[in-house]
C-alpha cells in the first residue's frame, strides 16, 4: 500500500518526536492539562481542525438541540474564511479556541513564528466576535517547552486529552468512533472529535467529509448522558472545577502516549 506523503511525515514526526522527545518534554508536561477534575462528572466534548462550512453547522445543530456545549479548537485561516461559523458557536455558548494558523507542526517553527501564528489565529477568533482564546490544541498534540511557554506568555493555556485518539478522521465507521470514544472516557475526561481535516479550506470535497463524527457526535452526547455525564467547555472544566496540578498531568507524558493510543499522528 503507497501511504500518501504528508501520512509518511507525519509518521517520521512523530518518531522524530519519540526519539528525542522525553528529555525535551518532561518540564512542558508540568504545564500541560489533559483532564479536568476526577471527582467532577463532567466529560468535554472537544471538535479540531475547523470551522467546516460542511461538517461544523450540522455539529452546532446536534449540540444546540441536546442542550449541550463543546469546544472548537479553530485552524485560524478557517476561522477568518468562515466567521459566521465562529459567531454562531459564540451565540451558541460554545467555547472557541486556539489550534494554530495553519496546522503547522509547531515544534519544528522558529519561536516568532510560532507566536506569531498563535497571535494570528486569536485575531481572527476575536474579529468574529468570540473571546480571546484562553487555550491552545497543539496541532499532532506535539508541545516543547518553549512552546508552552509562548503559549502561556499569551495568555493561552495548552491543552490536550484523556481518551486515546479514535482516528475519526480515518472515517474507521461510526460505530468504531463512538466505542474508541467511550472505552476511555471518565470523569473529567476530554474526547477529541474532528469537524474539519487540518484547517484545509476544502468545503465541497472528500477532505471536508465528516459525515462520521456528525453522527458519532449525536451518539456519543447521548451515550454520555445517559452514563449521567455533564458535558461541558473546556473553560468550564478547568475553571469552574480546577484541578491540582498533579489531577490535571498524566504519569506518562503525553506526547508519548500518542502513538501508545494507536494514533498515527496524522490528526489532531
Ligand atoms: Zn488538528
């Protein structure tokens, strides 16, 4: 099987990651949230790499009519080709936050460029009229700590999750979806969904195609609240429920529990 490039350099990223990652990790991790409180049964449901004038408005339907609330983590070229999305989830009570420009790889930037991507994609969230971005979604997940650092320094905390990756944008099937979505989901926990594929602006093609987390979307609210889990933002998990330090960090960094998670690092 011919594994197409951009999968092949995601794959030596993160190797490339693995290898040198535990000593240029291990003080970011200190500062990287990955759950909220365990005492607090509240699950997060989290969408990366849009807005997706495909895929994001049917999202926003599906959570407006359960009555619940998510966290979009926006590409910012997206948020700023498509404010009107940005806006509804702001009316909506969604929490808007920060997933880079460009879904770049962000370790391998030059800090200015990096810190000015983080800064570009919050001016586009702000001229669409949402709040400043208070977190950041590392694209691939992949952090040192010099970007947590700039992250901080602008006021954006970094954040990743508790339950291994799915591969949603594998489109494995639904079914997979939502039983990879619930096999690890616990209080505090924070799922990862994706409404859009790496920030690309390709509404109208196979790229933008995220019929599967639609509806694994409708099916995971239901599962979840049926396991009576509150379903809440980002901001509210960590702001209305704070964890100590030690609750909100994992025993095994994080960047190194992306490949355990049987994630490929292609998304995120
Ligand atoms: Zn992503």
């Amino acid at each position: 099987m011919i594994l197409p490039v951009s999968t092949l350099f995601n794959a030596w990223f993160l190797a490339v990651l693995w290898v040198l990652g535990l000593p240029l990790f291990a003080v970011a991790h200190q500062h990287v949230l990955s759950r909220g409180a365990a005492d607090t049964p509240a699950v997060a449901l989290t969408f990366d790499d849009g807005p997706n004038p495909d895929a994001t408005p049917q999202i926003l339907t599906i959570l407006e009519q359960a009555h619940v609330q998510a966290t979009f983590f926006v590409v910012g070229r997206c948020a700023q080709a498509y404010p009107d999305l940005i806006a509804r989830m702001v009316r909506d009570g969604d929490a808007v936050e920060n997933h880079s420009w460009g879904h770049e790889k962000t370790v391998l930037e030059l800090p200015r460029a990096f810190r000015r991507s983080l800064q570009r994609t919050a001016r586009a969230i702000e001229a669409a009229g949402a709040p400043p971005p208070r977190y950041f979604r590392p694209p691939y997940g992949a952090y040192a700590t010099w970007t947590v650092k700039q992250a901080q320094s602008l006021g954006e905390r970094v954040v990743r999750w508790s339950v291994p990756l799915s591969g949603d944008w594998r489109q494995p099937g639904t079914d997979i979806i939502v039983q990879r979505s619930l096999a690890g989901v616990k209080s505090g926990g924070i799922v990862v969904l994706h409404d859009g594929d790496e920030g690309k602006l390709c509404a109208g093609t196979p790229a933008c195609d995220r019929r599967q987390d639609i509806v694994a979307t409708a099916r995971l609210i239901g599962e979840l609240q049926a396991r009576h889990f509150r379903l809440v933002t980002i901001p509210t998990l960590f702001e209305e429920h704070p964890v100590s330090r030690n609750v909100a960090r994992d025993p095994v960094p994080n960047h190194l529990r992306v490949d355990r998670s049987g994630h490929d690092g292609s998304s995120a």
